[in-house]
C-alpha cells in the first residue's frame, strides 16, 4: 500500500506542476497578447504625432503668411492715410 500511496502523491504532484505550467503558459501568451495591443497602439500614437506635428507646421506657415499679408496691408493703409492727409491739407 506504501508504494500505491506514494505513487499517488506523486502523480498528484505532477499533477498540479502541470496545472501550474499551463497557468504560466497562459499568463505568458496573455502578456505577450498585451504587449502587441501596446504596441500597436504606440505605432498609432506615432502616426498622430507625425500628422500632428506637419499640419502644426502647415498652420504656422500660413500664420507667417498672414502676419506678412497684414503687415503689407497696415503699410498700404498708413500710406493711404498719409496721402488723403495731405490731399485734405492742401
């Protein structure tokens, strides 16, 4: 009965280093399917940043080019201005 009980301890060891490798296994691939999902999600992250950071710098062309076109314009008017002025004056 010794060697009977004894065999029964082990197969219920291996039994449960089985269940605990099938734990870890699962685990692993749990993790590993996380590590894609983050991974993917950082490729998408980079691909904003990158659309992102060129209509940034579309915006700030067009801003200077507006700056430009309104400096132009004040300089037309103050020239306007002074030429009615001196128009009235004479």
């Amino acid at each position: 009965m010794t060697g009977e009980a004894t065999l029964k301890e082990v197969i219920a060891r291996l039994g449960k280093a089985i269940d605990t490798l099938e734990d870890a296994v699962a685990a692993r691939i749990e993790r590993e399917q996380d590590y894609g999902e983050a991974e993917a999600e950082v490729q998408r992250m980079n691909a904003d940043r990158a659309r992102l950071a060129q209509e940034l710098d579309s915006s700030e062309a067009r801003a200077d080019r507006l700056e430009e076109a309104n400096k132009e314009v004040s300089r037309r008017l103050v020239a306007a201005m002074e030429t009615i002025r001196a128009v009235l004056d004479r």
